[in-house]
C-alpha cells in the first residue's frame, strides 16, 4: 500500500496531503471514557479500533479514504490495516496526518479520493454540518460514527435525512467507549452513549438498519471466553443478508 508523503495545507484549503503511518507504540490499548466536558472547540474523543473494524466488516469502501477528524489518528490505522489508502487530517495538530485543516470550511475533495469515514466532533451543531458538508463535497460514500439520537430532531429531519437519508445505519448493541484524547488512563467501562455508523452512499435512496452485536467487542470475546461461553465474530453481510429496510 501507498502511503503520499504530507504536504500540510494552508488552514481552510481544500486539498489536504495524505497521512503518513504513525511511529510504533503511538497510541492503542483500552482507555476509559471521560465524563468531563470538552473544551470548546476542541471536542477530541478517541474512538476503539474495534469500532472501525466492525464497520469494515460489513462495508466497502473506495481505495482512498479521507478520514478528516483525525485526532492521533486510532480510526486512520485499521483502515491502514485493511489496505485503504488513507488521507488523515485535523483542524488541530493532534501528532498524525495534517493539521490545520478545517474541514467545514474546505471546498472540494482530495484528489482521487470519493469517501470519507470519521468520528465527527458532536457540539453546537458540528455532526449535522459535518453531515452536510461531506455530502455537498459530493463523496461517493460516507460513514460517520455518531450517538443514536443523531436520528431524532426537526430541523435535521428536514434540512438533512428528507434531503439525503442514510442508507445504512449500523447500531452498537453494546456500548462502546470513547475517551478525551488527553485521559491516558486506562479502563474498560463500556460507555453511557448508545452509537451507530451511519452510512451515505451517492443516489441511494430508502435506509436500512442492522446491529452490531456486543461480541464484536474484544474485551466481551475475552470474557465470555473467561465463563467458558461461546461468541465468534459476526460475518460480512451481502446480498440477502443486508439488514431490513426501516
């Protein structure tokens, strides 16, 4: 796989450098989730890789894919892993990919890039924007991973979902944890927010929903593998198999 050597963009520009691999040991492991408030306009969560491979287990992707709320980049490396080439950026340098790069305020895609997967930030309307601005750049296909209540609301309703629904949404039957990119400390506490993966694809119409069950989860593995229990991890959906329509 190509990696792009990182060319940093002007903040605002709309064609952001591919991400280059992270050093060894960079990030990794479980780490607790934080109750405490982010600060404004710095909404840095880290999300479980397993969260992402799940994804990729039941969807494909383009070649390229712009993941353009990056943080350390822990969602850019299992999409390294599965041998997508991967464009990583953040409005802040966050010590992976290119930093300064405002996404809300770019005006066109990477070249030869026409997906995007992120954890988009959450506050003052930014999912929603994100939401927008990923289908307005015209991508081909877009995940974002976001909390459940993301399907509740008027004016998202009108302004997005009655324009472009979704046309999958993959819900967590567990809860996964997300922490504050600063908390480096560890634990396993599963998490107080329901998510989903929230999939757009370019002139699809009607959406379908299907579960991501709690045995995806490595650290449920491990301990119904403890109890002397049974759990394997759940195959790629196709064809028939694709969830029912909402």
């Amino acid at each position: 796989m190509k990696i792009s050597p990182a060319h940093p963009p002007r903040e605002g520009e709309g064609q952001p450098a591919a991400a280059q691999k992270p050093p060894p040991g960079s990030g990794g492991g479980r780490l607790k989730r934080e109750r405490r408030t982010a600060p404004p306009g710095d909404e840095w969560f880290r999300t479980q890789p397993w969260a992402t491979q799940a994804l990729l287990e039941r969807e494909a992707f383009p070649a390229m894919i712009w993941e353009c709320a990056c943080g350390d980049g822990i969602m850019a490396r299992p999409l390294l892993d599965a041998g997508y080439e991967v464009i990583a950026t953040d409005l802040r340098q966050r010590g992976y990919g290119v930093g300064g790069v405002d996404f809300l305020a770019t005006s066109r895609l990477p070249s030869g890039c026409d997906s995007i997967i992120t954890n988009p930030p959450y506050g003052a309307g930014r999912a929603t924007a994100f939401a927008q601005h990923a289908l307005a750049l015209g991508a081909r296909k877009v995940a974002l991973l976001l909390r459940t209540s993301f399907l509740e609301g008027d004016q998202r309703e009108r302004l997005l979902f009655a324009v472009q629904p979704p046309c999958r949404v993959w819900q967590f039957a567990g809860r996964v944890t997300m922490w504050r990119g600063d908390d480096l400390a560890p634990r396993d506490t599963g998490g107080a927010t329901p998510f989903a993966w929230f999939v757009w694809e370019r002139h699809h119409r009607g959406t379908q929903v299907g579960w991501i069950p709690q045995s995806a989860d490595p650290v449920v593995l491990a301990r119904k593998g403890r109890r002397g229990g049974h759990a394997s991890p759940p195959p790629a959906l196709s064809g028939s198999d694709q969830p029912p329509l909402l």
